[in-house]
C-alpha cells in the first residue's frame, strides 16, 4: 500500500508546481525506512530521481525555493545508497 501511494508523489508534486514543502520529507521517510524495498525495484529510484530533477530545474515561481529542494532529494538519494550499487542504473 504504502508504494502505491509513493507512485502518486509525481503527481502530487506536480500539482503543486513542483515545490515539495513537507513531501520532502515524506519521501526522506521513504528513502530512510524503504531503502531495502526500493534497492529491490529500481523503478522507485528512478522515480524519485525523476522528481528531484522536476524540482531542480522547473522554471515555475519560487525556482530558487524549488531548485534547491531537488537538490536535497538528490542528497537524499546519495546519502541513502551510498556503498551500494542501487543508483548505477539511474546515474550509471
């Protein structure tokens, strides 16, 4: 249940103009407590690096806010798979 909802995110941040406000942290929680499920499917990686990259280059008000934030769930990423090899097939 808690996947499905994750693949709702896109779509939510889309909707608010690609500013994620608290869903950072949401998807922080994602990273930190699903890390195992979300080495298992790429795909939830590859989605979640998809909307840092949104986020880090939208072009809607408040860029400076929003850039920056995608920048943090990049960081996010990073700090979450560092030593493993779970990013190679998204940064590969």
């Amino acid at each position: 249940m808690q996947w499905e909802i994750f693949n709702q995110f896109p779509k939510v941040l889309e909707k608010q103009k690609f500013q994620f406000s608290n869903m950072l942290d949401t998807i922080n929680y994602y990273c930190t407590y699903g890390k195992l499920d979300m080495e298992k499917n790429p795909y939830l990686i590859e989605l979640t690096a998809k909307m840092a990259e949104a986020a880090l280059f939208t072009q809607h008000a408040n860029q400076t806010i929003n850039n920056s934030e995608g920048a943090i769930l990049f960081q996010v990423l990073f700090q979450t798979f560092r030593g493993t090899n779970a990013l190679d097939l998204v940064f590969g």
